[in-house]
C-alpha cells in the first residue's frame, strides 16, 4: 500500500515536511496566544479547555455557559481565534499526515502499514475542522441548540481522536525506531 505522498521525491517529501513542521509550530503557538484567556480566570470553570471544551461538549447547557462566560473581549477573542483557525486547519492535517507517511517508510511491517492509513484518514481533520467551526459560528451567533451542539460534537470527537491516534503514532513509531537505531 502506497502513502498519498509517494510521487514526491523523497528529498521533496521531507523539505514539504519541514516547511508543515514550521508552519504547524508557528500558527500553535498563535493559537495558544489566541485561546489561552478563554480557559483562565472566571471562564476556566465553564472552559477549562478553553475552546475545546466547547467543541467537545455535548450538552447544551454546558455549552450554554461557556458562551455566558465568553462575553465582551473573551467573546471576540472566541471568534477571532474561530477565523484564524482556517489557517491553522489548512497545515496540521498534512503535517501530521506526512510524519505518518514518512514514519511508515521507515518502520514498515504492521507499524508502516497503520502510518500509510493514518496518511490517507489525517487529511479528513480538514473538513471535519471546517464544518465544526462554521457550526460554532453559529454557535455565537445564534446561541447553543441540540442540533448546533451535537454537530460540533460530531466533528470533534473523530477529528480529536484522528489528531490523537496520529500523535501516538508519531511518539510510538518514532520511538521504536529510535530504539532500533540505537541497537
């Protein structure tokens, strides 16, 4: 089974990862600038994830008081960090996806073999992301709602066990062929 990067020149692959490895580091640590306020003080009790705790919340009321406690600039803040996430989105999935590629050429056996399917699924956090925060957009705009609530949930939950399973992945493989390096 082939990897989705596997017509790029291995020296293509991995200058396209260390340009995902910069883009990916840059824009997370915007984005913790950005989120960072939404889980502290008075809005860390309703979000103590800040807005992952919205995304993974499955209760309206929940919900609810997390937009009750990111009011004023908290809110505003919320939705910038909404909009700049576009950014964010359009990098992760393929860095992660081509460290998984990039792992699995390396490990090959079962090992390789969940890296290459992890490279073809990491692609869907993308739309998975893209659907979720227009669902928050709405959200904000028109206030928590079960269906509102459970779409978000229902982007959240695979795109966060994609992005898991992947980062495990990545520490796993990584490791083991550290570990047999050193041998």
């Amino acid at each position: 089974m082939r990897h989705p990067y596997h017509r790029l020149s291995p020296a293509g692959r991995l200058r396209l990862f260390l340009l995902l490895l910069v883009l990916t580091l840059a824009l997370l640590a915007a984005m913790g600038l950005i989120h960072d306020p939404l889980a502290e003080g008075e809005a860390g009790r309703a979000a103590p994830w800040g807005m992952i705790s919205l995304q993974l919340t499955h209760e309206v009321d929940a919900a609810r008081a997390i937009l009750d406690a990111w009011r004023g600039p908290l809110r505003d803040r919320a939705l910038f960090g909404l909009g700049f996430d576009y950014l964010f989105m359009a990098v992760y999935p393929w860095f992660l996806s081509l460290g998984c590629a990039l792992l699995a050429e390396r490990t090959g056996g079962r090992t390789g073999r969940l890296g290459i399917v992890l490279a073809w699924l990491l692609p869907l956090a993308w739309p998975l992301d893209a659907l979720e925060n227009l669902a928050l957009w709405r959200l904000f705009a028109d206030g928590a709602s079960p269906a509102g609530v459970g779409l978000i949930y229902a982007c959240a939950l695979p795109k966060w066990l994609l992005v898991a399973v992947a980062a495990a992945y990545l520490a796993g493989a990584g490791l083991r062929l550290g570990l047999r390096r050193g041998r």
